[in-house]
C-alpha cells in the first residue's frame, strides 16, 4: 500500500492490479487441437478425392475394356479429326483400307516383352485419299544391336484393323526425337509427318492388329499394344485416411495426458 498525503488530508491507495495472466499451459493444447483437425480435415480430403478418383479409374477402364474387344468401326476421316479425344476415342477398334507408303517409314525405339527394339511407323494413303500412320508392330535388333531389314509391304492394297491411339508429343520422360537423323523415340504423329513430307495426316495413329507371317526376319509383329491402367487409388484413400486417424488418435492420447496432468495438480 501506499500512503498518499496532500491537500490537507490522507488516504490509503492501492496500486491497480495486473490483470491475471493467462495460463501458459493452455495455449499448447488449444494450438495443437487446431493443429490437429486442420490435418485431419486434410487427410479425410485426400482420402475422399482418392476414392473419386478410384470411380473415375474404373469407369475408363471399362470404357477401354468395351472399345478394345468391340467390332472395329471406319477409322475417322478428316471431317472427324477436330472431334477426336482421348477420352471419347483411344483404344477404340477401328478398320482401314489403303495402299502403303513404304519409303516413308520410320522406326520407333521401343522396348516390350519381346525385348529392345524399335516400333515400325508407316503411313498409310487410304481409299479415300487422306494418310494415317501405322504402327505396323515390332521389330526386335540382334545381337549386334541391329534390326533386320524391314519386308517391303508392296504397292498391293491392304485392309486392316486395329486400335486408335492418340499422338505421343515429343519430350516428357522420352528421350527427345531427332528428325535429322532418325532417331525417334516418340510416336509424335506431327513430327513424323514433317520430317517424311506427308503434309496433312490424321491426328492419331493406329496400332495394327497381328497378320499372318509376323514375326519372319522383317516382318513387324503387331498387335502388342498393352493396354493397362495403374489403379492404386484405393490403397492411396486408405492410407490417407489412416494418417487422419492416427493424427486423432495421437491428438486425443496428448490432450488426456495433459488433462491428468491439470488433475493432478489442482490436487
């Protein structure tokens, strides 16, 4: 206390007191609960796109599984080329009938359980005058690291049928294409088309299916193409969602503990 003396007359004052302090001890709690659903909300996020993506996966997969084993249908001429997709056309079984270009093919490196080797692209001039590529199948290389000479499909028509794919542009995790010299390493159907002067060609190339004789010394085996989809979205969910339910239970076990510890000692 302190005495105060002035004006002719004495008091006693008290000096104003400090508002009581905020336990530091519960500062820690609150922030780590915030913490806590913050993750988890996260987590359960995840978890939940996940699954989304889980139904996505296993409705294209049964998209492709009906185009691939469906009857071929005509490849789509150039008044369809601006409506081709992905999503609403790779995998899909198509026919075509032409003749041919042999002296503009080109050989894709490519490795298949058949072994290294390269893929053989070769345009086709359709009946009704427009070219397609054609991955015409695989050529597996010697032990030199060679591959044999490619059999010449003559000038003779051909009708065909096999399966949709789209371009694969240059660069990515593929090595990157060089025209100059004829190294490719990517189906990359506008590439391909420059360095071989074949002007306007379809947007996509078609994996032909097996013929008879595939496999001779220069004669491309077709019908290798792998169709397989990676799905690990499940287990992705799973694990998302028990790293939220450990962040829980790990956020519960610390918020008992300090509160048996307050317990103690208000004792």
């Amino acid at each position: 206390m302190t005495r105060v003396r002035g004006q002719g007359c004495s008091r006693t004052c008290r000096r104003p007191s400090a508002p009581p302090a905020r336990p530091a001890g519960r500062v820690a709690p609150a922030l780590l609960a915030v913490l806590a659903l913050l993750a988890c909300a996260v987590l359960l996020g995840l978890g939940t796109w996940q699954l989304q993506r889980l139904q996505w996966k296993l409705a294209l997969i049964e998209r492709v599984e009906q185009r691939v084993h469906a009857a071929p249908v005509t490849a789509p001429a150039p008044p369809a080329w601006p409506a081709v997709t992905a999503a609403a056309d790779e995998y899909r079984r198509v026919s075509l009938a032409g003749t041919f270009l042999d002296d503009r093919s080109v050989r894709v490196q490519a490795v298949t359980a058949r072994g290294s080797g390269y893929w053989v692209l070769t345009p086709l001039r359709t009946d009704a005058g427009w070219t397609v590529l054609v991955n015409r199948g695989f050529v597996g290389v010697d032990a030199t690291g060679r591959a044999p000479a490619i059999a010449d499909p003559g000038d003779a028509r051909v009708t065909l049928s096999g399966l949709l794919r789209m371009a694969e542009p240059d660069g990515g995790f593929l090595r990157k294409n060089d025209p100059a010299t004829g190294r490719w390493y990517s189906r990359d159907v506008d590439a391909i088309a420059q360095a071989q002067g074949l002007g306007q060609v379809a947007p996509y190339f078609v994996d032909a299916d097996a013929t008879p004789g595939a496999g001779r010394p220069g004669v491309p085996v077709g019908g290798m193409t792998v169709v397989r989809f990676h799905n690990n979205h499940l287990v992705y969910a799973l694990t998302w969602y028990a790293l939220a339910l450990m962040v829980a239970g790990a956020a519960g076990w610390i918020w008992r503990q300090e509160r048996k510890q307050r317990t103690e000692r208000a004792q």
